[in-house]
C-alpha cells in the first residue's frame, strides 16, 4: 500500500436545517482528518448527524459551514472534480427501474468517462460475483430489495473510486451478500482505498473498522480503534460502550414493558 496522507480533512463543519421559524442544528463543529488506507465507521443512533455528514462530504448538500478538504481539494470549489474520484453507496436510492442493470451500469460507467466496451466488461463481472449474471438483461423492476442493493452497490465502485462513502450500505441483503461486501471493503483498504462507512449496526462496524468514530447529536463523542476504546471503557463491548456514551439505557426494562404489552 501507498504511504498514508490524509485525503479528508474536516474542519469546523456546522449545519443547521430550518422548520418554519425553528433552527434544528445537526452538525456542531465536526473536525476529523483521515487517511488513506482506512476503514473508518462513523457510527451514532439516528438523528446524530450521520448521513448528514456523508451528504456533505459527496457535495449533496452544499450549504454548509466549515472547510472540508478531499484528495488535496477544496470541497467548496472543486467539487466537480472530486466527485468523479469517489463513490458513493445510500441505504435506499432511485434506480431507474425501466432498465436493466447492465443498461444502469453502462450508463453510470459511461458518465464517469469509461469506454463503453469496458464499462461493460466490468458491470458483467460485478455482477457475475454478486451472483447476478443471469440477471443482467431482466428489469430492475422486477428486483428484490436485496438485488436492488447489490446494484446499487456496484454502481458506487464501478469506477474503481479513491474514497467510498456508504450510508447504511447492507440493508436488504443476504447473509451471504453481507459477509462478501466486507471483504471487498477490507481489501480495498489494503489497496490504499479510503472506506467511509456509516452506520448503527455496531457488529458490522466492529469487524471492518481501522477507525471508529462516534457521533452523537452533531458531535464527535469518541475516535479512535476498537480496542482504544475498549480500554477507555474498561473492555465495554461496542454496543455498551455506544449505549453508554448517547445515554440510551434500560432497553431491558422498555423490552419487557414491550412484552407486557403486547401480552395483555
């Protein structure tokens, strides 16, 4: 692997969003730098940030404050230029379901300035390993969620991207889907590619992450490896220690009222 240089740097990064004459604000100074080479899961409970964070970081959402730097570039003013070097994997996004995969991927490779013959090449093996082939030619109408995904998936790494920012990538996937994905993502890394991977699925988090990082009602509230964080909390699996730090206890108690509940 190529020697390690940051290839994100995050400085300062505030959003706000406005309901009516209300701010909700969900980014509260956001500063991170990080390397190339890494698998870094930026995890928190829903409403921390998250997705917010990844959004900007693609240049989905372009009001913002703060200084983001990606792969030596501003965000602000070569934002074009850093979209087409990194990709980018949603838990739920449109396809356009009167086409086929090949058609949507050959379409995509094709934006992104493949040649149309290699494109191709490359979108028939993608999907013979997701075990996909023999539905290239059939309409993504027709798909399961879980196939819908494994496309959705291979359009973010068709152009062989430097970072890949993913967003609840698994949902809808199968077991074995699941355990394929990560080891595509853990070489990658070996290869000096830069995973960004939100989530709140802390097992999944846990196994690929070089890095964690946890956010929490729009700010960092713990950075670093697994086992350093482990050791800040004397040995606390990630799922405690991730209860703990947002406050979110007595599942057990609510679980059993749950119970009773539904009992009666």
């Amino acid at each position: 692997m190529e020697s390690q240089h940051n290839v994100i740097e995050i400085r300062d990064l505030y959003k706000s969003f406005w309901s009516g004459s209300s701010e909700n604000e969900v980014l509260k100074g956001i500063n991170l730098d990080i390397k190339n080479g890494n698998i870094i899961g930026y995890i928190g409970p829903n409403g921390a940030g998250k997705s917010t964070t990844v959004k900007i970081l693609c240049g989905l959402i372009t009001d913002f404050e703060g200084d983001i730097r990606m792969m030596g570039m501003d965000l602000r003013t070569d934002a074009m230029e850093i979209k087409k070097r990194i990709g980018y994997i949603p838990e739920n996004a449109s396809l356009y379901d009167s086409l086929t995969p090949l058609e949507f991927l050959s379409f995509l490779g094709e934006m992104r300035g493949m040649e149309p013959g290699k494109v191709t090449d490359r979108a028939m093996n993608l999907l013979r390993i997701f075990e996909m082939e023999k539905n290239a030619n059939q309409r993504i109408s027709t798909f399961s969620k879980g196939m819908r995904q494994k496309v959705l998936i291979i359009s973010g790494m068709i152009h062989n991207p430097e970072i890949i920012f993913l967003d609840e990538p698994l949902s809808g996937l199968d077991a074995n889907s699941v355990i394929m994905v990560k080891e595509v993502l853990t070489q990658l890394a070996r290869d000096g590619k830069t995973i960004f991977y939100s989530s709140h699925l802390m097992d999944v988090v846990e196994k690929i992450s070089d890095r964690i990082v946890l956010i929490d009602k729009g700010n960092v509230i713990a950075d670093g490896t697994f086992n350093e964080l482990k050791a800040q909390a004397n040995d606390e699996s990630l799922e405690k220690l991730f209860t703990r730090l947002t406050g979110s206890t007595g599942h057990s108690d609510r679980a059993e009222e749950f119970i009773h509940s539904v009992e009666k």
